[in-house]
C-alpha cells in the first residue's frame, strides 16, 4: 500500500491529484529520487494551492507542505498511534536517513457505506480532460461518447444523456404524449421516482403488486388494472432483477400500450440473454452516486426509434428546433447532462462489465458467510429466464425483529438500510393503489447491506454475529 501514497517531487499537480485519487486516503507522501522524504500533501492542500492561482501543471516539490508529523521506525507502536488522530488520520514513518519506509493509520471506528462509487480507472483522468477542454457544459465530446458507448453496451440504437433518472422517465412519458386523462401502470414496490415523473406529467399512476418471487411489477396484476384509459405500463426491474419482459410485451400489445423501462437498478441485467434497456419503447437508467455506474448525478434514455430519439433530444434542450435556433415548437425542459459528467460516464462503461463481475462476488461471499443462517436469505439468482445484476446486496428476514437488527448494525457501523417502503403506503399515493399484498409484505422483511470492497472476514463476521444474536 506504500507505494500507492508516494508521489515523486518532480511531478504536477495534476499527478498528485492522481495518486491521492487512486490510494483514497486523501493524502500523498512526496519523495525525491532517493526515497528522502519531502513532505505530505493533502487534497485540501491542492485545493488552497490551485485557489492561489497555481497551474495543474506547477511542479509539486515547489509547493509542498514540509511542516508536517511524522515519526521514526525505531518508536514503539503506541508513540506512532498517538501521533495520529481525527484530524491527522495517516502519517508517514522515515528511518534515519529520512528515508521513507512505512506509514501509520489513525484506528477509525469502522464505517461501511451501504454502497460507493467505483472510480479506479479513467474517470479522473478524462474529468480533468474535459475541464481542460472548457467544454463543461452539455456540448462536448464525452457527450456523444457516452450516449453511444451505454447504448451499444446495453444493445439498443439510441442513447439520450439526461441530468437525472428521474427526468429520464418523465422525458420518457412526454415524448410518448403522456399527460392528462391517461392512465399508467407502476409497481407498488419502487424507488419513489417512478411514480413521481408519471404525476409531473399529470397522468394517472396506478398502482399494481409485485411477483413473490421476482419482486418484479406482476403481469396477472398489469392486466387486472388495464382500463380504456391505460397508456403505458412502467416495469421496473427493482434490485438488478429483469421483470417477465415477453409476458409484459405481449400484454402491451395486446392494449397497443407503451412500454417505459425503468432500468435504474439493473444496468446490464439480462432477459432471455438480452440486456434490460432493450425491450420497451424506451427505456431509463439512473447514474446516481450509488448505482451500478455512476456519473454523480445522470441519467439516460435509450430507444430504437428514430423519432423517439429526435423528440427527446428536442425535449431536452428547451423544445429548441433544431435547425433554427431560439425557436421552440414544443414546451420543453432543460435536461442536459454535462460534457464532465459524461467524460465520468465513458471511464465506467469501460468498467462496466467488471463492476458488475465483482459486485456479484461480493453478494456470493455473503451468501457463503450467511449460508448457515436459516432464516437468512441473500435475493436469488433464480428466476427463470433472467440473470438479475447485484446493485445493492439484498436480504429478506423471516423471523425476529429486522428493525432492531437494522440499529444494532448502525451501532457496529453497518450502513445496512430496509427496503424501499411500498407506495401504497403513503399518504400522498394511496389513491392510486389496485393491489399490494406482496409489496408490504416483502417491503417489512427486506434490507440492504455494504456492497462495498471492504467486505472482509472480520466486517462479515460482526454482522452475522449480529444476525446470530438479534433475530434469535
Ligand atoms: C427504480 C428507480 N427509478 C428511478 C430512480 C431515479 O433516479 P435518479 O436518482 O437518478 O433521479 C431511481 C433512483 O434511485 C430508482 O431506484
């Protein structure tokens, strides 16, 4: 781990920023070419020097911090450790010729994030690129790269970048002419979002139950609720599992209703071997800080259609013709992803498939750790036709209090978290509901936990301690 914290003295700012990036401790030790040690700097240390007015480009040694704690390697553990606190969380250790040979931590109360981003490769190094373009607004070449990049990777024809998941759907339903007096179905267990894009546009939310097993929007229940008023239906493939898509499809057929998926969850999750995104007239996807990838805040909207992709890029940029400007021939909106965003965005989709890989490993080595726990059950990968993607890891409990099993993992520093509430549930969408048994039922036993990297032996065995002792 050493190395990764070394910077040598020659190097730019922007390389340090590089190192500091990549070994996440906010920290760099520089060196010069025979290891000596010439001093920290700190993230915050780059910030104060580039509001100064220095270049990226400014060679580090020239602005190093060299009034800083360290220790010596012959100091007994317990002097080293006191040096280091809240505020000084890392410190070098230097031998007597001030070389640099180890380094010591501040002992943190442990804290696991239920989820974070994954930004190991290009994302730091086209981000810089693209604000050094000056191209940091919604033109730019990430732009394009991006939208092509995610709509190839998920195998559909068009991508249109948007500045969040949320008015990817709304987008999605204007495009489609969705609005007063229409009616369009959604699941009772969802992210909020769904139904709160389709009430912007001021149609009808209605409200119908999930599948058992699959957690997926039920096909028996879309048909239930179909009236001469339903428009579209809005299957959302919940915790990176793929909804029944033929059962859905044929159904809108059936009703000539349009289909808006609501990939938000399930990015590069397979039905029938064909990924998610590519079923519906269009499709949404989220890349908020804690999705599968991530452009900070982002979204996108996928379709085959050439006019779909014609009406949502006019859509987006304020219902602006697009052959002459300031002249607008529809009420549009500003939905602009930017050029920084989306140079972010083209680092993941190289990653794409590897975040994915290693996600479901780190979901498997709780199903290892969990197997003995009976009443424990990690979501399955067993609903047929579908390979479900792990966005967040999943549990659902079947005995003992999973509330209280919730606060005592917060106490231990488990950001564990339950499942969404159903809609139906609350106040403001009651009105809209068909049915919900399962919803509520799955939405009491459910919860969330780290689907981070620092999943280790010790971390998993404090939380199957706490499964152990809480819900017996
Ligand atoms: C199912 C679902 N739909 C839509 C969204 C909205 O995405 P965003 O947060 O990017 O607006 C989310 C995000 O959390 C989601 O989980």
């Amino acid at each position: 781990m050493l190395e990764k914290l070394i910077c040598q003295e020659n190097r730019s700012l922007i390389e340090v920023l590089k190192v500091i990036n990549i070994n996440t401790f906010g920290t760099a030790f520089i060196v010069d070419s025979s290891n000596k040690l010439k001093g920290i700097i700190t993230d915050g240390d780059v910030r104060r020097i580039l509001l100064k007015g220095v270049g990226l480009e400014a060679t580090i040694g020239d602005h190093v911090n060299t009034d800083f704690v360290f220790s010596y390697d012959d100091e007994d553990l317990n002097t080293v450790l006191s040096k280091t606190s809240e505020k000084i969380q890392i410190i070098p250790i230097v031998n007597s010729n001030f070389e640099l040979v180890n380094f010591a931590r501040y002992n943190r109360k442990m804290h696991l994030p239920v989820a974070a981003p994954n930004l190991k490769g290009n994302e730091f190094n086209y981000l810089v690129d693209a604000f050094l373009s000056t191209w940091i607004s919604s033109s730019g070449e990430y732009i394009n790269r991006f939208e092509n990049d995610f709509s190839n990777y998920c195998g559909t024809k068009y991508g249109v970048a948007v500045s969040n998941g949320t008015v990817a759907i709304h987008l999605a339903l204007e495009t489609l002419g969705i609005g007063k007096g229409d009616e369009v179905i959604v699941p009772d267990f969802t992210f909020a979002a769904t139904i709160n894009a389709v009430l912007h546009t001021g149609a009808t939310p209605v409200i119908v139950d999930i599948e058992k097993d699959s957690w997926c929007i039920s096909p028996s229940e879309i048909r239930n609720a179909i009236t001469p008023n339903t428009k579209a239906i809005i299957p959302v493939h919940i915790y990176g599992q793929p909804c029944d898509m033929d059962a859905i499809m044929d159904i809108a057929k059936e009703h000539s209703l349009f289909v808006v998926e609501d990939c938000a969850e399930a990015h590069g999750a397979k039905y029938k071997g064909k990924k998610v995104g590519g079923f519906g007239d269009i499709s949404c996807f989220s890349f908020f800080a804690n999705k599968v990838i991530t452009t900070g805040e982002g979204g996108m909207c996928l379709t085959k259609s050439d006019q779909l992709d014609d009406k949502m890029r006019v859509l987006r940029d304020h219902g602006m013709s697009k052959t002459k400007r300031y002249w607008h021939e529809h009420v549009g909106y500003n939905y602009r992803m930017t050029n920084l965003q989306a140079a972010i965005g083209v680092a993941q989709i190289e990653r794409i498939d590897e975040i994915i890989t290693h996600k479901k490993e780190i979901e498997d080595s709780y199903r290892n750790y969990l197997k003995d726990i009976s009443y424990v059950h990690v979501q399955t990968r067993d609903i047929k036709d579908t390979e479900r993607i792990t966005w967040l890891v999943c549990l659902t409990i079947d005995k003992g209090d999973r509330d209280a099993t919730l606060l005592k993992l917060k106490e231990k520093g488990v950001d564990a978290r339950p499942f969404f509430y159903p809609l139906s549930e609350m106040e403001i969408y009651k009105k809209y509901v068909v049915s919900n048994a399962n919803s509520v039922m799955l939405s009491k036993i459910g919860m969330n936990l780290p689907s981070i990297d620092v999943l280790n032996e010790k971390t998993s065995e404090l939380i199957r301690e706490v499964f152990l002792n809480e819900l017996n």
